[in-house]
C-alpha cells in the first residue's frame, strides 16, 4: 500500500513510519499541505492520512485540492481537533475517515487498508 502522510508532527510520523516498515508498506511523508498537493499531482498514493492543523494550509483545503488531483483516492484526516464543524466540513468534500490522536499506529494502518480495499475496484 502506497500512502500519503501529510504531517507536521515528526513524532507522529515515526510511530507510522515504523509500522508501515514492519508492514511493508510504502509511507511518503510531507511537512506542510503544499508538499502535500505537489506530491499527489506528481506520485499515485493508494491513500492520504493529512492533519487538518498543518503550518502553511488547512487540512480542510488540501482535501480540496485532493478532489481535484487525486478524484478516487480516499483522504483520511488525522487530527486532535473535536471540531464537529471541522468534520462536517470534511465530510462534505469526501473525507473517508476520521483518526483522533493520539492514535495506535497499527490500528490506524489497519483501518487504512481496510479502506483501500473498500475502495479499489
């Protein structure tokens, strides 16, 4: 499974890193929204895992841009927010799923590749 981490969180990107090498999947991880928008109109993910807090844009507006680059691959956001708005506003522009940190890491590959499988033809 090829994902997209978007993540500001060196930390967080570690814990997944390590199960995604036990696993054998592959984990691309960009800093910032941009990096992230950039990396879907250039690679094929099987799916993104974004923050919705990131340094330099939203979650929510690189969901947006996803629509548009990558129609088809499911966006999963990782976040801490409990925001009911931040969720219904992702929900509306496709988001598959919601991650509140903190998080297992296997269990949220798991569900990523639970996802993927519900979603490839």
């Amino acid at each position: 499974m090829h994902i997209l981490l978007i993540e500001d969180d060196a930390d967080t990107h570690l814990l997944l890193q390590t199960v995604c090498d036990q696993q054998g999947h592959q984990l691309y991880w960009c800093e910032t929204g941009i990096e992230g928008i950039q990396a879907v109109s250039e690679n094929r993910f099987d799916v993104v895992l974004s923050d919705i807090s990131l340094p330099d844009v939203n979650g929510l507006v690189v969901a947006q841009a996803l629509k548009e680059h990558a129609a088809g691959v499911p966006v999963v956001f990782l976040t801490g927010s409990e925001s009911p708005n931040d969720q219904a506003v992702g929900e509306s522009l496709g988001a598959a799923d919601y991650i509140h940190k903190p998080f297992d890491p296997a269990q949220v590959i798991e569900r990523l590749k639970a996802l993927v499988t519900q979603t490839t033809p």
